[in-house]
C-alpha cells in the first residue's frame, strides 16, 4: 500500500493515529505479558461499523485499543458489553500507563 493510499484510508482517525505512525508503527510487546499491546502495521484494522482504528489489545476477554473518529485518545473498546472506555490522551501515555500498571482494563 502506497504512502498517499495509507493517509487516504486512516484520515478519519487523524490526527490521533499520527502518533502511530510517526513513532508506534512497529508495535509494541510488552516481555511480561507476552503481549504485542500495540501492534505493528501489519496487525492493525480499521472496523468501519463501530468507528474504530484497531491498533492493540489487552490480550483478555477481546479488548481492543483503539482510536475512534472525532474523539481523541485512545479507548479500550470492551466487545462483551459493547461499551468504551477512555484510557489515555495518546499512545505514549498507554505505553507509560500499561507497563507502569496504571492503566488496567
């Protein structure tokens, strides 16, 4: 996929997943957990029904990190009771918040 095919296809998710690609883009794994909590290009989706840029999980009961269109952060997407959550402003506040256990889900 081209560069310009790329800004085309995530442009309703900007500019929160800016971040990703400017410096997440090779995901990230967290040795403790053994879990790629934010993943790299290759992994990621875009679900169009709910609006959402899929760029991690939390490894349990299907949670996704996400950014959702016009609503900045990043948002824990919980599939079992179909509900969002608000878990930081930007990815580098995840990562601080995930490996420090801050942000639990």
């Amino acid at each position: 996929m081209a560069a310009a095919e790329i800004d085309r296809a995530y442009l309703p998710w900007s500019p929160s997943c800016n971040e990703y690609f400017k410096g997440f883009s090779t995901g990230r794994f967290d040795k403790d957990s053994q879990l790629w909590y934010i993943l790299p290009i290759q992994k990621v989706s875009l679900d169009h029904s709910r609006g959402a840029f899929v760029v991690g999980h939390a490894g349990c009961d299907g949670i996704e990190f996400c950014f959702r269109i016009s609503d900045p952060g990043v948002w824990a997407y919980y599939p079992i009771e179909e509900r969002w959550e608000l878990l930081a402003p930007s990815l580098a506040e995840l990562e601080r918040g995930w490996l420090s256990g801050a942000i639990t889900v």
